[in-house]
C-alpha cells in the first residue's frame, strides 16, 4: 500500500497525478478539530468527490 499526503490550498482544492485507472483507492482527509472523512473510490478519467464538508470534534 502507498500513501501520498498532499495539503491543500487555500480553497481547499486537491488533486492527484499519476494514479492507475480503474484502481480502488482510500481517500482520507483530516484536519485539526474536526472528524476524519474517509472515500473509498474507483478511478476514472477524472474522479470528481464533490463538496467536502468536515464535521468539527465535540469539546469536552
């Protein structure tokens, strides 16, 4: 298994080069007081995720 970090920009936009088509992939984004978001996705030409909104943590 490989795994690739990327941070993103300002507006939050990401993307990755060179991946296998049609290949299983785990996308898992993570951020600072909020919850993990994890896809699972079959590449194609381009694999579009759509708007991403993550969920803040509970404080205790």
């Amino acid at each position: 298994m490989a795994i690739l970090i990327y941070r993103t920009i300002f507006f939050g936009d990401f993307g990755f080069e060179g991946l296998k088509k049609n290949a299983n992939y785990t996308v898992l984004i993570k951020a600072p007081g909020y919850k993990p978001c994890r896809f699972n996705i079959r590449t194609a030409n381009n694999t579009y995720l759509g708007r991403i909104v993550l969920k803040r943590r509970k404080r205790f």
